[in-house]
C-alpha cells in the first residue's frame, strides 16, 4: 500500500502537493474497502483522477511544458484503465480492480511522479508559476 510520504511524494508545488496526497489517501482508503463500499470508492477516485489530470493540464499549458504530449498522454492511458475496470466494478467483479488499486497504481504513480511530474514541478518552479 502507498502511504504519503512528503519527503519522498512532494515535488514543491503546493498545489500538485496537496493534490497528490489527496490521491494517495483516496487510493489507502479504498485497498481497505469493504465490497460494499468498494464501487462507490473506485468511482470516487476516477472523478478525482480526472480533476487531478485537468489541473495538471492547465498547469503544463500554463507553463508551456515542453513534454505536454507525452505527460497528457499518460494520463489519458490511466483515465482509459480506470474506466475500464470501473465496468467490472459495476457489475461486480472487484478482484482485478482491488488488485489495480493495491499494486497497480501504486506503481505506476510512483514512476509518474519521480519522471513527469517531476519535471513538470522543475518548470513550474523554474519560472515561478
């Protein structure tokens, strides 16, 4: 289970920051969903995924991110997988979301942060955005 960690998840912009935490304790609270609670959290966390991906949106073409089309792009995979198996959980077929969700994720969002968040923060940074 990913559990938020400033001094390894924070890439110093506030508002990716406090976003970022936000999806890491949506995430923990929904691996240790019930079965009845499960669906309602998983779509809890596609809606907040979506909202996360748009502001990082608007913050890349703010800044004129010069990687925009490879960082949206990754968005856009993870956006299509959530919706994907968020067919499953609605007609309730949980075990690969629950594996998603616990391992899934986690991996990936670990890789996305430390590469093309990352360096979306080094540009917001770099010209004080």
């Amino acid at each position: 289970m990913l559990n938020w960690k400033p001094e390894l998840h924070a890439v110093g912009v506030a508002d990716m920051d406090a976003t970022h935490e936000d999806f890491v304790h949506e995430l923990a609270a929904l691996t240790k969903a019930s079965d009845e609670d499960f669906p309602r959290r998983f779509h809890a966390l596609a809606l907040h995924t979506r909202a996360h991906f748009e502001n990082e949106g608007r913050l890349m073409r703010a800044c004129r991110f010069p990687a925009i089309g490879e960082h949206e792009s990754d968005h856009q995979r993870i956006l299509g997988e959530l919706a994907q198996i968020g067919r499953g959980v609605a007609k309730g077929r949980l075990g690969l979301a629950r594996a998603y969700v616990a391992v899934g994720l986690p991996d990936w969002f670990k890789t996305h942060l430390a590469t093309m968040d990352s360096a979306l923060a080094a540009r917001l940074k770099a010209q004080g955005t």
